[in-house]
C-alpha cells in the first residue's frame, strides 16, 4: 500500500471515527454528566475531550509509516 493510499484510508477513518466518538461522548454526557456538580460535569467533558487522542494517534503513526 502506497503512502498516499494510506493518508487516504487514515483520513476516512479518522473523520469517521471522530464523528461517532463525538455523538457518543454527547450522548453519555447528556445522561450522565449534565445535572452533576459543575466540577465534575467540566472534569467529565475535559476527560471526553481528550479522549480522542490516543485512537487518533495510532492511525496518524500508522498513516505515516515509509511504504
């Protein structure tokens, strides 16, 4: 698989996987965190904020590798 073939494939995949964990990480706020005290409400949406991260960085690294 080429590299660009792989940018392509991680791009899809990440926009996908963004959109799901976004709508998903709202759905359980919205059922669990909303209604809590505020500092636990804003530790929730900072911890779903940045959980994002680590999926997104095993695809880039993925993405990146030589061909």
């Amino acid at each position: 698989m080429t590299l660009r073939q792989r940018k392509f494939i991680g791009m899809v995949a990440i926009v996908t996987f963004l959109i799901v964990y976004c709508l998903i990480a709202m759905a359980i706020g919205g059922m669990v965190a909303v209604g809590l005290p505020l500092p636990l409400e804003i530790g929730f949406f900072v911890l779903a904020g940045i959980g994002w991260l680590p999926v997104v960085m095993i695809i880039i690294r993925w993405m990146s590798r030589p061909a």
